[in-house]
C-alpha cells in the first residue's frame, strides 16, 4: 500500500500505529473477545526476558490444559507505581480461571469477557472493542525495552488474505460485502486524501 509522507521523528508513532491496525486484524479474524490480566507477586518482574520465558511457559501450559491450541495475544505492560511488568492478554473462548491461574503461577490473574457494548455487537464488534482496549497498552517506552516486539500472538492464526477480483471498484466492493455478509459500515478512498502518495486505494470497514 502507498504511505504518507512522514518525519523521521515520527517513525515511533508510524511503528505503533501499524501495530495497533495488525492488533485490530488479529483480534477480529480469531474472535479474541474475552480480556485478561497476568500480575507478579512479590517483587514483581522488571525483565523483558524473564517476562517473554516466563509466558513462554504459561502458553504452553495452558494449551495443555485446554487440550488444543488457541489463538492469543498479549501485550506487557509496566504497572504503574514501580511495581514491574504485568500483561495484558486476549482469548476467543471461555477459559476456566482455575486453569489459568495453575498455568501462570507467578502471581495473580484476572479474565473477563468484554461487556457493555451495543446490542447485536456480535463476536466481532467484541473482538474489535478489545482490540482497541488492549491497543492503549502499546506505548514507547516498551517499544524501546532492548528491541523486543511491542506484542505477540500465537503462531498458526494469522489473519489469512483472500483476493476479489472484479472489473470496477463498485463490483469489487459488492464482492466483499457478500463474502464478509453485509455492506461494509465504513469505506475510505484515498482519492480523497490531498497527501496520498501511493496508488489508488479503497479500504473498507465491517462493524
């Protein structure tokens, strides 16, 4: 796709922008509705490493525990008040919290599934409302913790790409919204935007 002009002074926000739009794509391809909380005990976790082992082994765990692989994402967060990383972490389907605090077993866990939304929000307005929640915790100071990744998911769920071929915008767009099952809610065209610098693009939104 084409890219605004940027400074180089905002290649930070650019990066976590991107991010926040594949966190949104990943969530509602996988139906990630449910949120959760992993905390420390104790003196906490002030290591990114320590932190990405310590989840490494809790997925796995869980996996075990659910019987087969799941789809996730989670995202570390630095608690406020000097207390360490926590992490904030997204599922597509009911986990019992006894299992999930057997496989953390490093502190103290918290799951619910997202409320307060519009009724006929569906799987994927959920999945999208928590993509949006979880999203706030994407911030530059964890952007710059020794290189590593501002989120991660499970492997094997990435959202997948399917092409619509058509003669005209207007048929491609049709395409689309039958194979998705309802007009989109939201269709931006780059025509309208003065400092577009790449092709034509047309990008649609499903509620």
């Amino acid at each position: 796709g084409g890219l605004y002009e940027v400074e180089p002074d905002r290649s930070v926000n650019e990066a976590i922008r991107r991010a926040k739009a594949k966190i949104r794509h990943y969530c509602v391809a996988n139906g990630l509705n449910r949120l959760g909380t992993l905390t420390y005990a104790g003196e906490g976790c002030r290591e990114h490493g320590q932190l990405r082992a310590d989840l490494g082994g809790f997925w796995r765990r869980l996996r075990a525990g659910v019987g087969e692989a799941l789809p996730y994402l989670w995202v570390p967060e630095w608690h406020p008040g000097g207390h360490g990383l926590h992490v904030q972490f997204a599922v597509g389907r009911f986990v019992r919290r006894g299992l999930i605090e057997k496989a953390w077993g490093h502190g103290f866990v918290h799951i619910k599934l997202l409320g307060d939304l519009p009724t006929g929000s569906g799987v994927r307005g959920e999945a999208r409302a928590t993509a949006g929640y979880i999203s706030k915790y994407l911030s530059k100071d964890v952007d710059r913790s020794d290189g590593l990744n501002r989120y991660d998911v499970a492997q094997g769920f990435q959202p997948k790409t399917e092409g619509l071929f058509a003669p005209t915008e207007a048929e491609v767009i049709a395409l689309a919204a039958e194979r998705m099952g309802e007009p989109p809610a939201y269709v931006w065209r780059s025509v309208n935007e003065e400092r577009w610098l790449g092709p034509s693009t047309v990008w649609l939104q499903w509620r």
